[in-house]
C-alpha cells in the first residue's frame, strides 16, 4: 500500500514539474522582447562559433592596394587601413569579444556564487568578504580593468582575468543578498535541528533558490564585459593587436572615422546588438523565473 501511495506522489510531482516548465516556456513565449533578445543572442552566438564558415577571406590577410576601400560586393564592410577585409575582421571579432564575455560571465558566476553563499551563511566570512567586494565596487569598473590591465599587460586571458575580478564582486552581492532570505526561512531551521551539515544546506537547500537571481544577474554581466572588453581594447590596454576584436577595430577605426566611417560603423552596430540583445534576454529570464510575476510584458 505504502508502495502505491509512493508511486502516486512521484507521478503527481513529475506532473507538476511538466505543468511548471509548460507554464515557464509559454511566459517565455508571450514576452515579445524577451523573444527577440534570445534570437539576436542566438545570430552572434552562431556568428562567433561559425566564423570559420561565414568570413569570407584570413582576416589577417593584408592587400595594400585594397586599404580603406568602402562597402561592396567583394568586401560587404569595406577593407581597413591595411587593406584587411573588414567583414571576416568583424566576424572573427564576435569570436573574441564574446568569448572574453562569455568566460568572465561563467567565472563570475562560480566565484560569486560561492563568495556570497558562504559570506551568507558565515557571520565572520561575510564581514571580510564583503568588505573587500565593497573595495572593488568603490572604483568605476573601467578605471580598475584599467589598473590591473597596467599590471598584468595586455593579452586576452588577462581581460578576462581583469574583467572576472571586477565583476565578482556585484554577482557575489547580489547571492548574498537573496541567500540571507532563504536563510532565515522556517525550513532551514527544521533541516539543522535535524543535524543536516553546513556544506548540505548551502549547496542542496539554499543555492537553488537563489539561482534565478544569478542567472539574471550574470546575463547582464556578460553584457557589461562585452562593453568594458571593447572599451579595454579601443584604449589599447586590451586584446592586443593584430587579434581581430570589436575594440580592436574601434581603435583602428578612430584615426580614419572621417575618411572611413565603415569603420567604426559596423563594429559599433554589433556590440549594440549583443549588449541589446543580452540586456532583453535577462529581462525574459527575469520575468520567467520570478514567481511573484504575474503578468508577461507584451
């Protein structure tokens, strides 16, 4: 008897379970910019991972006689100053510029997942934690990639190592700060007076709960690190030249801007999709995984 009652419950939660997601993908769905974010996501993510497929040319390959040449059917973006075909720069930049965001977005999800799991749940860790993302978060976020870019010098891990260490430190917030609400919940309670350890209620009763707010909060920090990688890279404390990058190409682009705006045009429009298209992404997933949501946005 105990066996069927057993039987039923699991077949009633799987049922809820597929009644929840149903529910989550049609809320998805119905939200038109959400929508729209995921599939301007969707054209970059194939651009950078297909590059060697859509450039047309090396985008290394340099024609002298070819230099600055405008928009035309041989060259659908022109050519830069060293006669480069801009369009397989452009493309092999998505590779880079989304590659640093994708990665800085992966590692400050783990670091500050863990540094505002622990400074949550810890007292005494979360007095110094805290205290030293407050530090990092004192200074404007390009000023000190700026810094540890000087230090380090410019090659492409270290952006992403630059990028990571500025960022944690609002990921790890933003953990800490729902992990303190599920903290204190009766059910936490219940599970250490049954003797559960530390290391059981952090990572199986408390870090799913605040997985939604990460998961938004990291979209919006993969946005960011496109940003201050391009910023980084325009100023020449980023990915080091000839290494095509949407900054890159800015940085070449503003000493011809008058004589060649194709330039800085087209780079410029692409990093604008990718910060648009991942700000709209995060909003959909914000709007999905909160459960106080009750209206999509149309």
């Amino acid at each position: 008897m105990e066996v069927i009652h057993d039987t039923v419950r699991t077949n009633i939660k799987q049922d809820m379970k597929k009644e929840q997601r149903k529910l989550m993908i049609r809320r998805y769905l119905s939200n038109r910019l959400a929508v729209t974010g995921s599939i301007i996501v969707f054209i970059l993510a194939c651009l950078a991972i297909f590059a060697d497929f859509i450039a047309a040319t090396d985008p290394y390959h340099m024609e002298v006689t070819e230099r600055l040449k405008g928009p035309s059917a041989e060259h659908w973006f022109g050519t830069d100053n060293f006669g480069r075909d801009l369009f397989s720069r452009v493309v092999y930049g998505a590779q880079v510029s989304m590659g640093v965001g994708f990665a800085v977005a992966v590692i400050t999800l783990v670091l500050g997942l863990v540094i505002g799991l622990y400074a949550s749940y810890y007292s005494f860790l979360d007095n110094v934690l805290m205290r030293i993302c407050d530090a990092l978060m004192a200074f404007p976020a390009i000023l000190l990639a700026i810094a540890i870019m000087a230090a380090l010098g410019p090659r492409t891990e270290n952006v992403i190592l630059s990028l990571s260490i500025v960022f944690t430190p609002y990921v790890a917030r933003v953990v800490r700060s729902a992990a303190l609400v599920v903290r204190e919940q009766t059910y936490i309670e219940a599970i250490r007076s049954q003797g559960a350890s530390s290391w059981r209620i952090i990572w199986l009763h408390i870090a799913p709960n605040v997985l939604s707010p990460l998961i938004v909060q990291v979209t919006f920090t993969f946005a960011e690190a496109i940003v201050v990688e391009a910023a980084l890279s325009f100023l020449g404390a980023g990915v080091p030249a000839p290494d095509p990058s949407w900054g890159n190409i800015l940085y070449d682009g503003k000493v011809v801007i008058f004589n060649a705006w194709w330039m800085t045009v087209f780079p410029g429009i692409l990093i604008i999709l990718s910060v648009l298209g991942l700000n709209l992404f995060g909003d959909g997933l914000r709007d999905v995984l909160d459960p106080h949501t009750t209206q999509t946005k149309k």
